[in-house]
C-alpha cells in the first residue's frame, strides 16, 4: 500500500508539472515596466503608465514596478505566483527607502508570502527582490507586482531599469507551476530627475521563445553614475559588472536575445487525501526551492 501511494504521489506530481510548463511555454509573452507616476494604479489595474518623473532633491515618492498580459490560470499553469528582479538606479541621486508587495501578489484572494530581498535602505544602485505567494490564489491580467518609496539624495539623472543581475539580464515573471517563468516581450524602463528635466527611454522589445527554449539579455547598460548619454538626457546607473535590459542609449529592438504510517488502517478516502495534499504541497514547495536556489547562485 505504501508503495502504492509513493508511486500515485510521484505520477501526479510530474504528470501535474509537465503540464504546466507546457501551458506556461505556449503562454503569449508579456510586458513589465516601471510607473513613476502611480497615482491611478491598483493591485490589478493600471493607470496612464509614465516613464519619466522630475522632483527635488530631497523628496520622497513612489513608482510602480508592473506587468500587463499575465493569463488566467489554468490548474498548476499560468497565473500569477512571484517574480524576480533588480531595479537597478543611479545611487548618487536616489535611495530606496521602502517597498510594498501587497498588491497584484495579494488581488485573487489571501497570500502565503516567501520574499528574501536587499535590506533596506538600499543605496548601492541596484535593489534585489525574490517574491513567492506560495498560496493557490493565482492573479492575471495587469497590475503592480511591486511599489517602491524612492528619496532623491541628490541633483541630477537618473534611469530606473529592471533586471536581472542574477541571470540572464531579463527580470522574471513567474506562473502557478513556480519554477517555469513567462517570455517578456517588452521592457519598459524609467527615468527621473532631481531638479532637471528628464526624457523617457524606449521600450526595449525582446526576442520571445519557442517552446523548450530560453531568452536572454545580454546588454550591460552603459555609462556611470552621473553622465549624461548622448540624446537620452538620462543617466544609467553606474553598477559595475552588472547585467541589465537596457539602457538610456538603446533603441527598440536592441535584442537580449521550486511520520509515516503504517500500511493498515488506511482507508481509499485518507489515500485520496494524502495525494492531493501532496501535490497541492508540492506545487508550493517548489515555488519556495526556486526562489532559494536563485538566491543561491553567485551574481
């Protein structure tokens, strides 16, 4: 009977995963960026998005990390269950002060939350997070996967870029299986100013993947903390040895290309039940041992 069970637990499970990552791979690519006006932005609702924000040296305020296009969930696929970014800045004019994950993460009902991310404040110019809802609470559509509290310390320009120093350079967007993660079609990055004007950068559009196969980004963005670009009037934050989608100088199409018992005694319903919290438990761990080994790797 044991033997039994472990091997219907087993069956399920890869059964359950296999179909996942072929529902997510076959998933339409999607889009995150970053709102520095989120004024009009709810948990699963988006406003005018606004990639350029002028303050004063010295203020505090809020922009938005978003994805659009995440699909319905489907059993163990698509959905929503975490993401994984850096939100890489120019640390001679900005900090970042606070975060809030309560938002999209939070839309189709109570979360189980696992987040491991930089401590805060964070003024190094690149802010990591790894966010998990190990929950069966699955969001899609558009919202706000992350809002971040920013302090201008000083004058000047500065990109906001999200990435992925810890990969392959594009931030990752994950679906309900936990471990397979979406294409991104675009990127849409920021930029503000403290004191000066600033211009919007391009959205940077990415290659996506056919089925089995990965995308990648391979630019590093250009410049140091401070300078101006030539036709961007943005700076690009100065992290060496960082990877990063793009840049205040690139252009559309600049490709980046998770005690036992005996054998009496158990009854078909328990067996059933153990089962099915074996799977449901599974998918959740997963999702956890991803995220833990992502934090894992050397950057």
């Amino acid at each position: 009977m044991r033997t039994l069970l472990v091997a219907a637990v087993a069956v399920l499970i890869l059964s359950a995963a296999a179909a996942a990552t072929q529902t997510l791979a076959q998933a339409p690519a999607i889009t995150i960026g970053i709102d520095t006006d989120p004024t009009d932005n709810q948990a699963l609702s988006l406003g005018t998005i606004e990639s350029c924000r002028v303050v004063q040296p010295g203020d505090s305020f809020e922009v938005d990390v978003f994805a659009k296009g995440i699909p319905p969930a489907a059993g163990l696929s698509n959905g929503l269950s975490g993401f994984a970014f850096n939100v890489k800045y120019d640390p001679a004019i900005i900090k970042v002060t606070a975060i809030n994950t309560d938002l999209m993460l939070s839309g189709a009902g109570p979360r189980n939350p696992f987040e491991v991310a930089d401590p805060l404040p964070d003024s190094d110019g690149s802010f990591r997070i790894d966010e998990a809802d190990l929950s069966r609470n699955f969001e899609s559509g558009d919202g706000v996967l992350l809002r971040l509290t920013l302090q201008a310390v000083g004058p000047g320009l500065s990109t906001l870029i999200v990435g992925d120093d810890e990969a392959d350079g594009v931030p990752d967007v994950l679906g309900a299986a936990g471990n397979p993660k979406y294409d991104i079609a675009t990127v849409q990055n920021a930029a503000m100013g403290a004191g000066q004007p600033c211009t919007a950068p391009s959205p940077v559009f990415l290659p996506t993947s056919t089925p089995g196969e990965t995308t990648g980004a391979t630019e590093t963005p250009g410049g140091s903390p401070g300078e101006t670009p030539a036709g961007g009037g943005t700076s690009t934050p100065g992290a060496s040895g960082t990877s990063g989608i793009g840049s205040t100088s690139a252009t559309p199409g600049g490709a980046q290309t998770p005690q036992s018992q005996s054998d009496s005694g158990l009854s078909a319903v328990a067996i059933a039940a153990i089962v099915v919290g074996a799977v449901a438990a599974a998918g959740a761990l997963g999702a956890g041992a991803w995220y833990a080994w992502r934090r894992s790797r050397p950057s």
